[in-house]
C-alpha cells in the first residue's frame, strides 16, 4: 500500500493542527502543507499585544514555546511535514484530486496529489466599499505584514489621530494598543453597543471603561467617507455629519471566510458563505475536510449553523478532522457555544452561550438576572464583577452568561461555558462545587450567586428590574419611587442623583414616614450590589408593600452618570 | 397562624447563611440564632491571610464586603434574626422541640422553643493524645482567639521557630503564614507527602516548592513528644527521633464533626461522626435540619457519604436546608466532587474529583494523564501549570483534575470541577468551547490539552511512563535508555543528570547510530513538557523501535532533583 498523500491548504492555526496531527496518527503519510503567507503558525490574536508592545520579539508570534521559529524546516524537522510557504493554491481538481499551487515567488506552478484534503483558508476581513478607502493609512489588522505596518506606525510615533472602524473584539484590541502607544483613539461603530455578543447595557460598562480612558466613542454611527490629501489619509467623516481628523483608520467590522476555493470546486456553501461540513468536519466530497475560519459550525444551542471564527476553535476543529481524515470516522466536533473574552484595558470582558437579545430572536422565553458582586473577599484586595445569567424560562437551563470587570472574568466565563455546554440549570448551578479558598473566590462563588439571584427571580421572591429600563422610564418623565439602602457614606462617596430616598437598609423596619402612603405605589430599591436591595424588598413586601422592584446589579453595574464625592 | 419558629445553632458559615436565608423566605418567622464565640459569621478561611499579615484589620474578617460588622445588632437590623453570641446550647429536647442554652457571659440559662431547628455546629479540630500537647506554645487554628492569638505572636515577634504538625490545606496555610513573618517554620507530616487531595508525585512538587522557601519538610514521620521547660514548649521530639526545636507548635491535622448535641438527641450519626442528613438536609428527625462541617454528605461519584467540611458546601448546604424548612422539600443538595484549591506561596494547588490513588481504592479501573505545559501564550507571561486527570478507563468519564503550579490553576480547577460534576468524558472535553484570548489562556486550554493526552494514551498511540516510576526504577539501578529529546541549550541549563542521551527532536529522524540497537530495548523519552516526547515515541515507532514510553509532564512535572547550569 503506498502511503497516504495528506495536502493541507492554509497555514495559520488549523492547516499546521491538522498536517502535525495527521503526521502523527500516520508516520507514513506524505503530508503538505501550503501557505500562501511568507510565515507559518502564527499567533494572529496576539497581533494586538505585539502591536501595543505588551512584548518586542516579533518572532515570538512565530515560535514554539521554548522559542523555536515554526518555519518550513521546523515542520519538516520536528513534525514530518512538507510546508511551502509563499504558496497559493489556485485550484482544486476534486476528479484527478490534485491542487494547483503558485509559488508567489517565482512565479513556477506546480500540482499536488492528494488522497485526502483539507481547507483550512481562514477568513477574509470585511472591507465595506466606503469612499477613500484605498487611502494610505486606512488598513485592516488581519495578517502579520497588518500587525508589522501599525507596529511600525506605533514604534515610528508619528501617528497622533487613529481611527478604529467597528467596536467588536479586534477593535477594541487595537484600540487599547494603539491608546496605550499614545495615540488619541476614536471608536466608530454602527450599531448603539460596543461587543455585541454582550447585551447593551452590559456593553455599556465596558463603553464607560474604554471613555475613561481617553477613547472617544461613537455609536450609531458610521463612517461615509475616509478623507484625504495626496492619497494620504488626513481624516474621516461620519454618518452623523462629524469630521474625525486622523492619520490612521484601522477597519475591523469583522470577516467573512474565505472559501473561494472551496466555491470554484463545487463544495457546498452555507448561508454565512462558509464552507459546509458535517460533524466529522467533512465538506460535500468525502475526500475533502474543512477547518478553522472557512467553515460554519453547529451551534450546540440553536442547533443551527454559525460562522465563528475563533482560534480555538480552528484548532480543535483541525484535530477532530484530521483524526477522521486518517482514521476514518473516528471524532466529532459538537461545535459551539460562542465563548469569547477580551481584555479592554483594566477590564475583562466576555460570554458565553446566547446573549438575553440572541436568546429572544431564537424564541426562547427568557429569564435573566444581573449580579454585580465580588470576586474574592475583600480583605484578599477583592475587585469588582458584573455579570448576567440567562437562562429559560420553562426549563431553567443556563441559555447564556456574560461577565465585565476589573476580577477574576477568565474563571468565571470558564466554568459558566462548561455550565452552557452541559445544559445545566440553574438548580444545577445553584449547588456546584466549586474550589474555594479566600485568593482564589468568594465562599459562594460569583457564579454560583448569580444562579441563586436567578433562582430568586424565577421563584417569584425577587422582582427584578434592569438598569437600562430604569433610566429609560426616568428619561421618559416617569417618577417611580427610587430607594437607595446604602449607608450615608457609600451615598456621599457616589450616587445616582436622579431624585432617590436614601434610607439605609437598617433603618428601613422603622422608617414608614419616609416611604409612599400608597402601598400599591413603585418602589425600585437597590444598594451597592443590590444583596440589600433584594433585602429591602422582602421586607417592605412583608410590611405591605406590593410593587417592590430590585434594581439588579446596584450602583456598580449602573452603566450611566453618577455623581461622585460631596 | 402564629410565627414559625426557626432555631439556628451556630454562627459562623451555614448558621448565618441559614438563618438569613429562611427569614427572607419567610418574613414572618421568628428566626434565632444561638452562637458559643463572641463572634458571628467569621471568614474563618480567611486566618493564614490575616496571620500572614495579607492584611491588618481583624474586623474585616467579621464585616460585610461594605465593611460593617455582622454583629447581633446587624443581625437584628439588615436581617431580622435574633442572633445571640457567648451562648452555649447544651441540649435539645425532641420531644418538647426545645434548646437549652447557657449564657457564658453570665451563666444564665435559657430554653428556646423551636418548630423547625438547624444543627449548623461545626467541626473541633483533632487533638492527638501527645505527650505534652498542653503545653504553652502548642496550638491550633480553628476559632477566632486561635487567630488573635497566633497574629499577636507574629507581631511580637520573638518566635524564631515553629512546627506545624500536619501538612494538609490549613497546615500549609499556615506554613506559608509564618514562614513570610520570619519564622523558620518544620511541617511534620506522618503520611508521605502534603497535601492529601493530591496524588503523590503531584505532592512532590508542592513539596519542592515549599521546601525552596526555607522550610523543612518531615514527611512519613510524626510528633512522639512536645518538649517543654517550666511549661512551654521548647520542641518537638518526632518518631524518627529527630528533635526540632521550636517555640510554637499549631496542630493542624483534621477536624471532626461536632456532633456531641445531636448524638445526645438521639440523633442518627454517620461512620465519620458527622450527623446524618438526606438530601433535603434533614436529620433524622423531620423537624431538624443540619449543614455544614458537622454533617456527612453524598460523594457524587462514588454515591458513598463522606465528610466534606469546606466553608463553600457549608453555604451552599445551609441555603438549601433553609428552602426546605421554610418551603417544605422544595430544593436537594447532590453533594460534593471535593473541589479544593489553596496557595502555596508562588503556587497554587488543587484538585477535583478522586485522585487516582483514591479512584483505585474505590475499584475503578483507571487511566491517567500529566500535562506540564502553559497557562497562556509565551508572549503574554506564560506561566506553568502541571496537571493530572484522571478517568475510567472503561468509559473516559473524568473522574479528577488535579493542578499545580505559578499558574493560573484557579481557571482550571473551576472549568475541571464542572466537568467533574456534569460526568464529562475525555471526548467531551476534548471539544469543549472555552474563553480564549491571549491574556486568559492559550488557544487550546490547558485542560482540553490534558484530555487530548489522555485521548491519545486511551487510543493507545501514545504510551506513558510517570515520573515517580522511572525515579523508582532508576533508583533500583535499572537502566532504561533515557532519551531527552530538548534541544543543547535547555540541557545545558536544567537536566535530570540520570545518565540520559539528548538528540534534539529535529535531529532523531536521522539519529539511528545514537540509539539502541534492539529494537525492543525500552526507550523513555521526554522533552520539557512531554509535547516533543511524545513526537519522538511517534518517530521512533514508525522507525521500528518496539518500546517506546514518554515521561509525562517531561522535566517541569519532574518532582525530584535536577541539575542546573553548566
């Protein structure tokens, strides 16, 4: 029997995954590679960190963890793979089962057999057909000659003005690094919210953040046109009308697969123009798998398929296609539940599962519940967590969560994925065991008491009522009565200042002359967190009261002005 | 209907928890809480922090995260509980559903009546029957005065030397305390490692890091004698015959339920000692319920009861016993997977599930894996983790996850804990879809990493060796060929010094002189982590070699001596 020819296109995550684990499973095998990029492997969600200069050595991006270069003969070396660099496949004859190369070079063409292939072609970065777009200094942050351009922009300190089109998670990103770098950075953004895999007023904490950092932001907006002076870029203009000067736009609206390659060849397409692939990772030719950025997935709570590009996923997904590649139908991949989280400057931010938004527009019927408390005890320099659980309202099972804050976000979202991807309830939640010890969380981890929030919520003991409601009905001229149980100090220090009664919640048993005569009157209690917002309720509901409300998260989790100081 | 009565017995973790819980389902209720300290709701798990001196305000380990103390009148004011402190309670009458208690202040005593009563009383620490244990100078931590008393002795500081009997979580702890205060501190332990959540070689590296701070480790060796002069202790005598000088002496070898007052009830009381309780939380008297470290609770792997006193479970178990109290059998608890982390100065360490020495003695038929490698990307501060999961060999269900190391273990305990809990397979995990970005993790997790080592040994393609077996053999003047596949620079700076043969992994492909010439002489390969170890078994077999092993987790997980330098 000869041995198997394995021909991998594309070279950034999944490709090298799937040719190095292919190689592995069958040391026989003749496994190519080819890249249409001058590098190999590289670390593209590092890019902004390189660019920012959390670290100089460019090659770092490239190497191994003890500092090996990934270069063609480090993967013919260290893991029997033949990789060719500078490399476009330009063609796949799915009959003969060759590929057509061009080696961007020298120009010379070449034709590779394969028995099995596999498309690992990433995505493409969107590129909106905006006026000016062509000009120097408009650039995207896809590749690495993209992350060696604004290192170099940055290292150059020449750029005062920078531009960021698009306020999803590479623009955020960037925006940090090119903010940190010393640039004075504006976001623009379409739609009213920064990230939107979180709901808007969670976004709206991490707005504020961004904000307090200098960065100005513009939601709802747009760019119409990207000005210019002898094909320099000297500025944008936005939809709104205002004129943005600036010597760089980084355009990051997102990306789209590249599949052209599979499309030429007659492979199935899905609705998000990703390549289609069955849970072996298999596309519509038996011989030829999909991986990484090119493909759309199930998403393990819709069950219907989705285009996300995420670099984890690449990887996991090349290794589930190439054990089926050499091993027959041997894996599968279950696919997602969107997990995702960024760093944005003292924050972290991120989520799993379906946002309350997503969750609606998928028809689920929908509970949720805002938590705003500690992550570890304070005298162990506890720092603030924001988070929302959302769960259904029929069966209580964790649809989503979403974190924001200066704590321990990474173990929060950790465990809340694994929670999502089991389906766990929020019963299930309610009692997890989960490792305790003051460094580490609270007794009552912060995601454990998010579910018993929820719980509360779902049992009809707590009446919630979001922040964003809050404000829109107080912007809208109504009056309910806003209780405030916080201590008179924690009012003096910050307060909402939109017409509240500060009656500390230990006073609150004896303090019926300052509340509403009418028992049937709106009462909105909330405190720091709103532990004793949710106290005040239960007990003016047990001296009568019956339209209390909690508002969910307190003051900490209140995404709009507050005054500060005396 | 007149007021429920609810009567809480004790103060600290699930008393508190459950005495605010069932008053805020019941606002009716009239909720007592009789505690024997002087104080309530102590962050008990806090003490090594505040004797280490992490922080200097004591009352912080008795306030509310917006720094008020949960003191009777807070008690009495925030939460509507009569909460009484310095009250001993000395019997309860069933029959008459009374408490008697005794004021110690003043000793007066009273009688409470109760519809619905909650044991929550705790654990005593062990006290071995040691010659001179009532010396001054030997102590323990477990109440509040053990805490005053040990950080008075820090402050002062004329103790030069102390001994910690007993090497578990509080003993480390308390280790790491002393040691920062400028003692030097002995840890005697009678089994042979710390740490017994851990599997033995997974101890060694706590061991070894413990050690590197300056302390001296005894372990398989105890204490014969307190020493002692007028009174105090002046050492330790232990049963190897070592004598270790010594001012302080904290014991800290275990606690046991304190179940003395429900023993008298005539309460059912489990082999442990703890008070038996179904999965309501209910004793064996329908009228009285019972949480925290005095109970026994449902392992939720082997189904078996076991005594679990961790401060989270206690509040997780009194929530869910003041549901029932209030509501009627309207919440379970399931149990516990014995999640566990602490620090261990630049460490940290933890485990879920069952270790695989545990696992074993509870007839599983087990597989295992270790896994040195990164928390996050190189660039970003990597930091090690080195980790070991266990499964049933017969259907991949992920028994435990244990982690140690300078990294960040808390995420990957709290991920692993919850696929503990759901019953995850290796296959699970292998796809699961977790947070990545470069400052939280590296694009496959470090616990998806471990299962896909673990997948790879369950297919059989790759063949592990532990490191505690090749010392052992080694030690027996075995000699295996030892191949350390690194390349000359990591060897020259750090190496086991065995009598290993290094051929770089890039060059093995074409090593063959350097090799053993029978191709069924047994080769144990390793790398730092193991990742190229396992390449090397993979060329090797595909060049005939028969007897390929790879030492897992490399020279990181290496828990004994290596040489350094040139």
């Amino acid at each position: 029997m000869s041995a198997q020819k394995i021909v991998v296109i594309g070279g950034s995550a999944a490709g090298p995954k799937a040719a190095a684990r292919a190689r592995r499973l069958d040391a026989e095998a003749e496994v190519t590679l080819l890249q249409k990029a001058p590098e190999l492997s590289m670390a593209s969600c590092g890019y902004p960190y390189y660019i920012g200069g959390d670290f100089d050595e460019r090659d770092s991006l490239l190497a191994t963890p003890t500092g090996v270069v990934r270069d063609p003969a480090f993967f013919a070396a260290a893991k029997g793979v033949n990789a060719k660099v500078n490399t476009e496949v330009t063609a796949i004859d799915r009959e003969n089962r060759t590929v057509s190369g061009i080696d961007l070079g020298s120009g010379e063409t070449s034709t590779v057999e394969y028995d099995k292939l596999i498309l690992c072609t990433g995505a493409n970065p969107r590129r909106p057909p905006i006026p000016g777009i062509d000009l120097d200094g408009v650039c995207s942050l896809s590749e690495m000659r993209d992350a060696d351009r604004l290192r170099g922009l940055v290292d150059a300190g020449r750029v005062k003005n920078a531009v960021i089109v698009g306020g999803g998670l590479i623009g955020i990103e960037v925006c940090e690094a090119l903010t940190k770098s010393g640039m004075n950075v504006s976001v623009v953004e379409m739609l009213s919210q920064l990230l939107t895999f979180l709901d808007w007023e969670m976004a709206k904490l991490v707005e504020k953040h961004v904000a307090s950092k200098g960065v100005t932001v513009h939601t709802d907006n747009g760019v119409a046109e990207f000005l210019g002076e002898g094909g320099k870029l000297t500025g944008v203009r936005l939809k709104d009308g205002t004129t943005v000067p600036c010597e760089l736009a980084v355009v990051s609206i997102g990306v789209v697969p590249n599949a052209d390659l599979a499309r030429d060849a007659g492979l199935a397409i899905g609705s998000f123009g990703g390549v289609t692939v069955d849970e072996y990772m298999r596309t519509s030719d038996p011989n030829i798998y999909a991986a990484g950025d090119c493909v759309e997935i199930n998403h393990r709570i819709t069950g219907k398929k989705v285009f996300a590009p995420y670099g984890d996923l690449a990887n996991l997904e090349a290794r589930v296609a190439a054990d089926n590649m050499v091993l027959g139908d041997a894996r599968t991949f279950p696919g997602t539940v969107n997990s995702g989280i960024c760093k944005v400057f003292d924050l972290s931010a991120g989520a799993t599962g379906l946002s309350e938004r997503r969750a609606r527009d998928e028809g689920f019927e929908v509970v949720t519940a805002t938590n705003a408390s500690l992550d570890r005890p304070g005298f162990m320099g506890a720092r603030l967590l924001v988070s929302k659980m959302v769960a259904d309202a029929r069966t209580g099972r964790i649809l989503g969560f979403q974190c924001v804050g200066p704590g321990e976000v990474n173990r929060q979202l950790a465990e809340a994925a694994m929670a999502v991807m089991n389906g766990n309830t929020v019963l299930d939640v309610n009692t997890a065991d989960l490792p305790y010890a003051p460094p580490f969380s609270l007794a009552i981890d912060h995601f454990i008491t998010t579910a018993h929030i929820l719980d509360n919520k779902m049992c009809g003991r707590m009446t919630g009522i979001g922040n964003a409601e809050v404000k829109a009905r107080l912007d809208n001229g109504e009056k309910p009565f806003i209780l405030d149980v916080r201590a008179p100090g924690e009012f003096e220090a910050m307060r909402l200042n939109v017409g509240e009664t500060l009656i500390p919640l230990g006073a609150l048993r004896n303090a019926q002359d300052k509340l509403p005569v009418d028992k049937d009157a709106e009462i909105i209690a909330f405190c720091k967190i709103s532990m004793r917002g949710y106290e005040a309720q239960r007990i003016l509901e047990a001296r009568g009261w019956t339209n209390v409300k909690v508002m969910e998260g307190g003051i900490m989790a209140w995404p709009f002005h507050v005054d500060m100081g005396r």
